[in-house]
C-alpha cells in the first residue's frame, strides 16, 4: 500500500481467485483479521500488471493507512456485491 502525493491510496497485490481480466471500478471493503472494517470505491484497474502477477489498484477515498500498516500479511480487499447494504465505513 502506498499514499501518493494526489491523495491516491494505491494497493498492490496478487489476486486470489481468478482475475484474469482487469478490474472495473468497484465497492470493497478492507478486511483485517477477518473484519471488514472500512468500505470504500476502487478505481478501475488502470496499472501495468507484472509477469509475476502483481496487481494495482486504487482509491482516491480517504483510508486509515495506519491501520493497514499495522496490518500487513493480515489484510485484504473484497468486492461488495451490489445491493448489499451494510455500511463499515
């Protein structure tokens, strides 16, 4: 995870199912130690992805950026399913 200077959140990453495709903007939810505790919009993939599978995203959302990094090996994104209401934000 990386702050950029345009008040961009950038995650990096492997996806763990499929992913073949790129990514559409979407709702996520940012889970830690199975919590999902913030939810915020993604931007459409819009980042070279590496031979090695490595993939990027980002949010111009705000996100508690400390916390992530306190939760590193311990944390993941989600997609929300449309229509679900549940607010975590």
């Amino acid at each position: 995870m990386f702050d950029i200077g345009d008040a961009r959140t950038l995650f990096t990453g492997r996806i763990s199912r499929g992913g073949k495709g790129l990514i559409g903007a979407c709702l996520c939810e940012l889970v830690i130690d199975g919590t999902a505790v913030a939810r915020f919009k993604l931007e459409a993939e819009g980042f070279h992805r590496s031979p090695e599978g490595w993939r990027s995203l980002s949010t111009l959302e705000s996100v508690d950026t400390a916390a992530i990094k306190e939760a590193i090996g311990r944390c993941f994104l989600r997609g929300v399913e449309l229509g679900d209401s549940e607010d975590t934000s």
